[in-house]
C-alpha cells in the first residue's frame, strides 16, 4: 500500500520538464562512503568525450557510441546495443534542446572497474523522438557497474545540464578539456551547497 516511483524516470522527467532541481538531492546515498563514490568529473574523463560521430538514424549512431566506448574486452557490444535500442523503444530518453542520455532506466550492471560517462557529439542532428520534436546532436551514456551509482551520476548529470555556460559550451561543441572544466566547477558548487547529509532515510 505505498507508491513507488522509478528514480531514473523522475529526473529524466524533471530534465526534459526544465524542473529545477535541488543542491541538497544530491548528497551521497546512504551507505556509500563519499571517496568510494566517483565524481561526474571523474567519469567523464574516463568515458571520454567523441566528436562528429557518424549516423543518419538512432540506432546507427548508438551503434557508433558503442564501439567508442572504453569498455572492458570481455563486456559485449553487440548486447549492450541491443539494451540501449530497447531502452528508446520503452521511451525516448531524447530531454530536449538536442540532448539525449541514452540508457537503461533500470540499469544493466557491467562488469567495469570504474563508471564511464561518454559525450558524443553527432556529425549530424539525429530523431529520437525527443519531447520537444527536436532532433539530438549531443548524446551522454552511462556506463556503471551499481544502480546506485548510475543513480548517483544521472542525478549529478541532470543537474549539471541546467547550467547555462555548460549547455552552451555544449551547444557551441567546446573542447573536451573546457567541458571538462564546467563539469568539475558544478560538481565544486554541489559540494559546497549540499554539505554533510542529516536526518534519517524517508520510509
């Protein structure tokens, strides 16, 4: 007799609405311990960020992504594209402004020692049937090996991308190391403002 609510769904919801979204959210969950816990920064330095990346349709260019990805030999590609393509057929994971996050709402756990966050940069616009009509030329993926982590890193994502001098210099396809730059001030904001978290878990 409680309602439940797919955290994932809630901030690409929030996303995609232009909602804004709390410092205070975003501390570290329960149990984990802050050092244990990979920054947004962090992952998308290992993730890497990948311009003008080929493809005239979805499932092309997330066939692209794919096969840039810096993941493991053992994980496979084949499979993690098929998920990713039944992922967008649940819904679009296009939040608009020509953005997209393309991945698992309940995340596939993968065998990586260290999440990865990749950027892709299209080489041209792509219809993921995004809630504005818009096409996507800018996706991000996620790649981790918890769902508290993915959980942890889309939330960060989210609020990340309301910045303006992030979705501009995302807009404008600014270098990596200036995107990179953005990305680490944010998260800079984030620690500052959330601070220890207190109190007791909701039941």
């Amino acid at each position: 007799e409680h309602y439940r609510f797919n955290q994932s769904q809630l901030l690409e919801w929030a996303t995609a609405e232009g909602i804004p979204l709390s410092p205070q959210s975003f501390r570290e969950l329960h149990g984990t311990a802050p050092s244990r816990m990979p920054t947004l920064t962090q992952a998308l330095e290992l993730g890497g960020v990948f311009y003008d990346v080929p493809g005239k349709d979805m499932r092309i260019v997330l066939g692209e992504l794919v096969q840039r990805l810096p993941l493991p030999q053992q994980i496979d590609r084949t499979f993690l594209l098929r998920m990713l393509l039944a992922r967008e057929r649940l819904g679009s994971t296009g939040l608009g402004e020509g953005i997209a996050v393309p991945h698992v709402r309940n995340p596939i756990v993968l065998r990586v020692p260290t999440p990865l966050v990749s950027l892709a940069f299209l080489h041209q616009p792509v219809d993921f049937h995004a809630v504005d009509g818009k096409p996507v030329s800018i996706l991000f993926s996620l790649i981790t090996p918890t769902v508290r982590t993915h959980l942890t890193l889309l939330s960060r994502l989210a609020f990340t991308l309301q910045d303006p001098a992030v979705r501009q210099a995302l807009n404008q396809r600014a270098s990596r190391d200036a995107i990179l730059g953005h990305f680490s001030r944010i998260e800079t904001q984030l620690k500052t403002s959330a601070g220890p978290a207190t109190g007791q878990q909701g039941r």
